[in-house]
C-alpha cells in the first residue's frame, strides 16, 4: 500500500483501498459495540411507544364502555315509561271487557300502574343478586316522590289536597313507612316479611274499594276519570292481550338494561350500588310520577297530584318492596347506611307530610320551594358521602 494511503489509514474506523490507481477511503462498518446503544435506544422507544399505542387503546375502549351504558340507561328509561302506559292500557281496558268495573280498575290498576317501573328494576335486582338497587330503588323514589314531585308540583301551582288524603292516605303512608324500618332493623327483609307486606296491600285495596262503593256518585266519577282513553281499537281482545304481553316484555328488558347499566355506574364511579339505587335509578323509574303529577297541577287537578304520590308510595313499599323480597332467593340484605341513615329520611319525609298538608290542606309555593331545597341538600349529601 503506498505511504499516502498508509497514513490515511490510520484513522479509525476506515480503511482504504486503491482503485484505478488512486486512494479511496472506505467507511468501515460499525462494529457491535458501536450499534447496541442505538439498538438499545430503539428497543425502548418500540416499548414506550407500544405502552402509549396499548393505554390509549384501553382509554378508547373505557370511553365506550361509558357511552354504551349511558345508552343502556337511557334506552331502559324509556322503555320502562313505554311498557308502564302500554300495560296499564291493556289491562285496564281488558278488566273493562270482563265486567269489572271501571272504579276497581281505577284504583288497581291505573292507580299503581305508574310504580310499575319501580316494581320491574326491583324485582330484576332482587332475583339478580343485587339487592342494594333494589332497596335504594324504593327508599330513594319515596324521598324523590315527596320532596321533589310535590315541590316542582307546588311551585308550579299551588296543590290543594283532598280531606280523605290528609286523614287516611298520608297517615296509611308513614305508617307503612315505620313498618318497613321496625321489619329492616335486623339487616334483611325476608320472604316473609314480604309475604306480610303484599298481603297488607291487597288489604289496603280492599278497603279503599269498599269505600269507593259507599261514595256518592260523584265522587266515583272522579276516580274513574283517571282511566285511559278508550278507542274501537283497545275493544279488541287481541289488541288488549296484545298491549299487555308488549308492556310486559318492555318493562323486563327495560329494567334489565337500567340495573345493568346502573352496576355498571357504580363500578365506574367507584360508590356504592346502594346510593346509584338512591339517586339515578330512584328518579329514573319516578318519571311517570313526576309527568302525572306536573300535568295534573297544569290542569287544575291538583288533588291528583297529591294523591299520586301517596298512593305510589304506598305500593313502592308494600307491594314493590314486599313482591321483591317474597322472589328473592335469600330475602333482601338492607345496608348498614341505610338503616342509618336513608330508612330514618325516607320515614321523616312521610312524617312531614302531616303539618304541612294540615296547614289549610294545601302546600303552597314556598312550601313546594323548602321541599325541593331538602332534596337537593339530601342528593348533596349522598354524593359527598360517596366521594
């Protein structure tokens, strides 16, 4: 090799070669010493850059498991609302066809039509196992019923209550409300327990149907202006049938997509099944209450109004609660928060019932306000508790 390439060839990592009688450098290939650092950079960027790719991917999938529950939600509520009217519908016009008359049919089953959403989340949660929605679902639609229904329902008109309210409904209500909490102090209401509730509400239809025959006329043509309008269609078995089984199958899947939604709220929201049975599923399933009660002030029936209320009451407890816990495998399991605490509330909101409506048998507007400020403080409450 002649000096001139010698000396170039010197530098490391080069080598030379003579080509055509002239010097040329050649880049040496690096050594394996030289590539690990880079190999080793790149293998790092190829594992953050796969952890960034997979925690994005599971990111996207937690976004729509969120929006496929609130669709769930949402989609239940509506049909629980729909299978509630298409049922009541039915049922009431198919009683008609068989000579039942139209004041029973008013007080059974349109009266209690409207707590058929809260008798279908109840009864699905009870046989599912999760007996905590189930619970709340009543507790939380009694509280919702009273100070947030009665107070949108006075703001917007005053209401003015019926005397047979005042003296029997409201004080049938705290009762019933007082039985539930002396049956639930020992953390479970049982299959007899729940066979004691039910059978005090067939009790309690039966004494309003004995007094409903003794009233004046009048007075009966009140209760049965109630039912839905009637049309040459709903004469039709079939199509009365026909509601019925619709109704039916919407409300079971209707609460079966809510309760499931619901447990899945929790999960992600990190509370309890207990206070989602409280809060979103309670005012969910009051819906109907709350469109009957509203238009009934509109309208000027502002004793139907109250009526509604206490009426649906009642059944959330002796017949939503009591149906639940007679199908439950092993009875309803009541948390300790609620014995605490919801159970005490929802027996003081029936309690309030009675000075307020005794106070000229009406609830007045700042009433309807002082109502509707406990439930907001009680919601409050609740979520501060969970947080």
């Amino acid at each position: 090799m002649p000096a001139a390439c010698a000396g170039r060839a010197a530098a490391p990592g080069r080598r030379t070669a003579r080509l055509n009688g002239a010097c040329s450098t050649l880049e040496a290939p690096p050594s394996p010493a030289v590539r690990k650092p880079h190999t080793a950079r790149h293998a790092a960027g190829c594992c953050v850059a796969g952890r960034a790719v997979h925690g994005s991917g599971r990111k996207d999938v937690a976004v729509a498991e969120v929006r496929l529950s609130f669709l769930m939600f949402g989609l239940g509520l509506v049909l629980l609302v729909a299978g509630a009217d298409l049922l009541v519908r039915g049922a009431s016009r198919l009683s008609l066809s068989f000579g039942i008359s139209p004041l029973v049919v008013g007080l059974t089953v349109v009266a209690f039509g409207t707590s058929a959403p809260e008798l279908a989340v109840s009864l699905q949660g009870a046989l599912s196992g999760q007996g905590d929605i189930a619970v709340g679902n009543v507790l939380g639609s009694n509280i919702f019923n009273v100070l947030f229904i009665l107070g949108v329902s006075a703001l917007v008109a005053p209401l003015v209550v019926h005397r047979q309210v005042v003296l029997q409904e409201v004080p049938v209500m705290l009762g019933v409300s007082l039985l539930l909490w002396a049956l639930a102090a020992n953390g479970v209401i049982g299959r007899a327990e729940g066979a004691l509730l039910a059978g005090l509400l067939l009790a309690y239809v039966l004494m309003l149907y004995r007094q409903a025959r003794r009233a004046p006329a009048t007075t009966q043509e009140e209760s049965t202006s109630e039912l839905p309008a009637s049309g040459p269609w709903l004469d039709r078995l079939w199509v009365q049938l026909l509601l019925i089984m619709v109704g039916l199958v919407l409300l079971v899947l209707g609460s079966h997509w809510l309760v499931s939604a619901a447990i899945e709220f929790a999960a992600r929201l990190g509370i309890s099944e207990l206070v989602v049975g409280l809060t979103i599923v309670a005012a969910g399933t009051s819906l109907p209450e709350v469109a009957t009660s509203v238009m009934a002030a509109l309208r000027g029936q502002r004793d139907i109004a109250v009526g509604n209320v206490v009426g649906s009451n009642i059944f959330n407890i002796l017949g939503v609660l009591g149906l639940s816990a007679l199908f439950a495998p092993e009875g309803l399991a009541v948390a300790t928060q609620a014995l605490r605490f919801d159970l005490p509330v929802m027996v003081g909101v029936a309690a309030l019932c009675l000075p307020i409506l005794l106070s000229g048998h009406r609830i007045s507007r700042g009433e309807g306000a002082l109502l509707l400020a406990a439930y907001v403080g009680y919601t409050a409450w609740l979520i501060a508790q969970a947080g």
